[in-house]
C-alpha cells in the first residue's frame, strides 16, 4: 500500500512537470509571435504618431516599437535627463517634448548625452528650432524608476522615462502616453545620438520546457522503478 501512494506521488508530480512543460512551450509560441510583430513594426514604413483619440487603446502589445512620424516643433527649454547606459557608455537620454502640428504633444526621446554635456548650454548646438519631421519607435512610458532607484522629479534625478511624471514636473499638461525614440539621423554638433534602442526579448521558454519535461521523465521512472520492486 505504501508503495501504491510513493508511485502516485511520482506520477502526479510527472504530470504536473509534463503540464509545466507544454505551458513553458506555449509561452514560446506565444514570445516567437511578439517577436515578429515587433520585427515588422520596426521595419515597416512609418505611420503618423497615434493622436488623442487613440490614446486609450494604446497598449505595449499592439504599439510597443511601432515606426511613427510627427511634425511640429521641440520645446528645447522643456527637457528632460534621464540616466542611461547605452554602448556609448554612462550618460543621459534626452527626452524634450515635441508640439506636433495635429496639436497634441508628445515626449521625443532625442538620444544619447554624454555626461559633460548636461548642462544645457554646453548641448546648445544640438536644439532644433522651428519645424521639423521626427521618425522614431514607439515607446511604453516607464514607470516610478530603476531597480533601487526611484525618480526625484523634485531634485530633477530621473531614472526612468516615466512620461506622466515628467510632463507634470515639466509643467506640460496632457500629453501622449507614450514617448518617441528618434532614429539615428544625426543631429546638429553630433549630439544627442538617436537610434541606440536596444530591442531584446528573453526567449528562454525552449531550455524551460525542457527541464520540465526532463524532471517529469525522472519522476515516471521513479515510479516505474518503485513498482517494479514492491514485492
């Protein structure tokens, strides 16, 4: 008898892990299709930024890196540090808000600033003035901050690119729940450096799937093993 339960034990534990396994392999599936969306996203022709009235259906899913194009104008004494590694090294994003000519504002990420060039007066030569076109990917805001650090929008110490508390500390009112990183045309005097987003998924689903369909195989021969030898 006591054999009989050691056995079932290990056969639902097989079964669960066997369960673990398919979810871990759906899951791929489920990653592989957002990899793709993306991947046309970030190639496909670009599209005008999504205005007002699409804002409450902007989600990570259906917009996340989403090619788009806005007209209108930077407000370059409006801008915002946000500290950054990139693979040019520890510096700052730039993020300035843009008013498009479709009259809603939008928070542009301009790229890359390295940190001797934080004081706005020694950036100067990279301002845009007057109207311009922007191309870039469509961002999801980020929230509250970093691991371990979070935003001071007080002190000006920001961490994130959290759209809602930058355009409040800002004084900018209602802006786009989203923000734009510009591609890599240069910019006056090099600086900021667009076009430095990195697009990377974790897609480790496959090796996931097969532990647990490993740990499930070890679970049914112990049982198997175990019943072989309950006489």
């Amino acid at each position: 008898m006591r054999a009989f339960a050691v056995v079932a034990l290990y056969l639902a534990s097989a079964a669960g892990l066997c369960a673990l396994g398919v979810w871990q392999l759906e899951r791929r599936t489920w990653k592989l299709d957002v990899m793709d969306r993306v991947e046309q996203r970030i190639h496909a022709p670009p599209v005008s930024a999504p205005g007002p009235a699409a804002w409450p259906s902007i989600s990570a899913a259906g917009h996340e890196y989403l090619h788009v194009r806005v007209s209108g104008h930077f407000l370059n004494d409006r801008g915002a540090l946000v500290q950054a590694v990139t693979e040019r090294g520890g510096g700052y994003w730039l993020l300035v808000p843009f008013q498009t000519s479709e009259g809603f504002t939008a928070l542009v990420n301009r790229g890359f600033v390295p940190p001797d060039l934080r004081d706005p007066a020694r950036r100067s030569a990279g301002e845009i003035e007057g109207e311009t076109t922007v191309s870039g990917l469509l961002r999801m805001s980020e929230p509250k901050g970093a691991f371990l650090r979070s935003n001071d929008p007080e002190a000006g110490r920001w961490y994130s690119r959290d759209v809602p508390a930058i355009a409040t500390a800002q004084g900018l009112g209602e802006v786009a729940p989203y923000f734009i990183d510009a591609d890599a045309r240069p910019n006056p005097g090099g600086f900021p450096v667009g076009g430095l987003t990195i697009v990377h998924f974790p897609n480790n689903h496959l090796v996931y799937a097969l532990t647990w369909f490993a740990l499930a195989a070890m679970a049914a021969s112990g049982a198997i093993v175990i019943w072989a030898r309950r006489a």
